[in-house]
C-alpha cells in the first residue's frame, strides 16, 4: 500500500500499475511505474488511496483479476483515478510528458 499525502485538494486517487512479465515484475519495473504514478497524482493535488500492482499480459483487458476489483471499487466510490492522467503504458514509457 502506497503512503497516503495531505494533499487531498481533488479527492482520492486508485493507482494502478501492471507488468506482463514475472521478469519485469522481478526487476524495478512496478516500484518505477508506482513512484511515477504518486507523484503524477500528488502533482494534480489527490491523495493517493491506495496502489495496486499486478503481473498480467496485456492482451487481456478485461481478464484482469486486480483491475477488475479496482474497477468495481472505483464503481461504489472507494478512490477515482486522476482526471487527466496519461495511460498507465504511457506513464511506463516516459511518453506523454512524464518523464521516465
């Protein structure tokens, strides 16, 4: 679980962060996508609820079992994701702004 901040100026925010790989998972690939994704939220002023990480391919949107929980918790209220936020892979990839 991810620290929660004081900066809770647009409420909470669910991170979620995803490798396809056992591999990647073993390396520093998920604590890099996590810290990013804190420091993107905290930038737009949430307080970081909760992270989640899970090692799943990609070819499976849907069959994801830790996103479709997220996504159930985010239905009945329980943190919103950043409005605004680039794509978790973007994130990973240093596109769209972010730095890696």
């Amino acid at each position: 679980m991810a620290q929660v901040t004081d900066g809770d100026k647009n409420g909470p925010a669910l991170i979620y962060c995803r490798v396809s790989t056992k591999a990647l998972a073993e390396g520093t690939s998920l604590d890099s996508q996590q810290a990013l994704c804190i420091a993107h939220a905290e930038r737009l002023g949430y307080t970081v609820a909760r992270v989640t990480q899970e090692v799943h391919t990609g070819a499976e949107l849907f069959e994801r079992p830790k996103l479709t929980s997220d996504r159930a918790d985010v239905r009945v209220g329980m943190g919103l994701p950043p409005r605004g936020s680039p794509p978790a892979d973007s994130l990973a990839r240093g596109v769209g702004g972010v730095p890696r």
